[in-house]
C-alpha cells in the first residue's frame, strides 16, 4: 500500500481496539430487486436544481410514489447522488426516494464558503421545505452519516427514523488508545491536495489511491463516481476536510439525536473501524446495530440487497 493510499485511508479513521462484541448479521446476499434497475444515463435525466433560500442551488432526485414515506438519502464525501443507485432496486417500492447532492458535490453550488455539518444538514432542511415534506426518515453514508446526524440532532421534529451506515461518534474515551479523527497522517493527505491544480484527474494516482478496491456492481458507477470526484474543486476537498470531517466534536451532541436509529457497518471497513463503531454504540446506546461480516465501508455496493433487507423493515411504520 503506497504512502498516499495510507493516508486517504488513515484520514478519517478512529485507530483503537474493538469495545464491544460485534456480530455478522445474516441477510440475503442475491434477493430479487423489488424494482427495476435504474441506469446512469435514466438516473441523470432524473436529477433536478432547487434553489435555496440561503443561497444553494442543490441537486437533487425524486424518485417514487409522491405520496410515498419520503426518505432523504445523503451520500458521503466526494461522492452524490449516484452513490446509492446499487441499493434503490431492492429498497421497498412505496418509498419516495430524495436523493440528495451536498453542496460542494455533483451538481450542487461549489461556494468558496461554508462547509461545516450544519451547513450542509440545513440544505437538507431547506430542500424539504421546498419539497413539502414535513417529516422524512434519513439514510446517510460516512460524511452523509454525520449531516444526517447533525439533522436529527438540530431539528428532532423532522425527522422519523435515522439510518446511519459507515458512520462514526468520533473521539470518546475508552474506545480508542489513539488520537481523534485529525491523526497524524492527515496532514499529509492535506500536503498532497495543497499540491495539486485543477481540474483532477479523474484516471490519475491520486484517484486511484481514493477509491482504492471499492468496487459496485456496475463498474461504470466507479467511473461515474471517480469522474464526478475529480470535478470538486481542490480547494472544496480541503474545505470539507477541514469543516466538516477532522476535529469535530460529534460526542457533545449525539445524546440530542432522539429518533430511532440503525447503525450499519461493514467489518472490513478500513475507514471507519472498531474505534467509530464503539463511539457511536455507546452514545445511542437503544440503536440497532447491524455488521456485515464480508463488506467494507460501502456495504450496499457489495451486498445491496443484504443491506436493503435490514433497512426496508427498520423503515417500515406499520412493522409490529
């Protein structure tokens, strides 16, 4: 593993030993979709831009009964929208889908300023006023995991039920022997953003390095993905690292988040581990927590029906 790699990995992750017994959770790995796959270029087309009170033009798709229970799907860092289209054909068809790009990503405003995780939750916010949605559950992934946090924590009313994959409480003692999230090889993944030039390279090292052996069903999603990556301006990277991924303190507010909660993790998760996973458990203490044993950080790329077998009856409001 080159050095780079080590960093991109080491940036956001918590080092420390395991706090709490974990267990693989059993779900169908090759379930039927209950809907029709959805393709790049249909998915696309589906994508609109609202523009915000505040400011933001964001992008968005909805997709789904429009009297359906809404569902706000944030994705993670430098990723959008797109991000999710392994898991929509097996998540229940009566849902209505928001699929959302923050800002800073896809085809969201790239503002100079200001990427902290109250920024980004209040687009969220704003995008469902603008929407009509009064109440909508949440599902985020990594970064989309903290704006979803940060939603259900800022404003309880709005929210129904909060999904939380690859996600992380940060620092708390006795959960890691190490440093919070800033660990030392940070500032060598800030060192080789600071050296790059716009745009990105989409097929380069430094791209490769970042996506390391992610791999979605489709691998035209990869590209997609990567290619929408290199499109963020260096200068937002670093904003989002800086405001919004590195030093925060997560701990302080999470006893604010009310709303039943699913904690999702893949064992092989080289970004958010152990450490984030004990952190998280131990401030929701009520959640369901469920591990794949053979996933990593993005566990609906690599069992999406799984993944959706666990979400489809957490979401579900007429379950006993």
């Amino acid at each position: 593993m080159n050095t780079l790699l080590r960093s991109l990995i080491a940036c956001l992750a918590v080092t420390g030993t395991l706090c709490t017994a974990l267990s693989a959770v059993a779900a169908p790995r090759h379930a039927k979709p209950l809907g029709p796959p959805v393709s790049l270029a249909a998915f696309a087309r589906l994508e609109r831009l609202a523009r915000l009170p505040d400011g933001i033009t964001m992008g968005y798709v909805d997709m789904g009964p429009r009297n359906g229970q809404p569902v706000v799907l944030i994705h993670g860092f430098t990723n959008d929208a797109f991000n999710w289209l392994p898991l929509i054909p097996y998540l229940d068809p009566h849902l209505r889908l928001i699929l959302v790009d923050l800002r800073g990503h896809g085809e969201s405003s790239k503002p100079a300023c200001c990427y902290a995780r109250i920024d980004m939750a209040y687009d969220v916010l704003l995008l469902m006023n603008r929407l009509g949605i009064a109440k909508a559950d949440l599902i985020g992934h990594s970064l989309g995991s903290i704006i979803a946090q940060t939603f259900a924590e800022t404003w309880p009313k709005r929210v129904g039920r909060v999904v939380l994959i690859s996600s992380t409480g940060g620092y708390r003692s006795g959960c890691t022997a190490g440093p919070p999230t800033d660990a030392p090889p940070l500032p060598e993944l800030r060192a080789a953003l600071l050296k790059m030039h716009d745009p990105i390279n989409p097929n380069g090292r430094f791209m490769s390095a970042w996506y390391g052996n992610a791999r979605p069903p489709d691998p035209n999603l990869l590209k997609r993905q990567k290619r929408d990556a290199a499109a963020i301006p260096v200068k937002i990277w670093l904003a989002v690292l800086d405001q919004a991924v590195t030093g925060i303190d997560l701990q302080t507010t999470l006893p604010r988040l009310t709303a039943p909660a699913l904690l999702i993790w893949g064992a092989k998760d080289t970004l958010m581990g152990p450490a984030d996973r004990c952190s998280l458990e131990r401030a929701l203490p009520h959640a369901q927590v469920k591990i794949f044993a053979n996933a990593g950080h993005n566990p609906f790329w690599k069992e999406p029906a799984a993944v959706a077998a666990v979400i489809n009856p957490f979401l579900d409001k007429t379950a006993p």
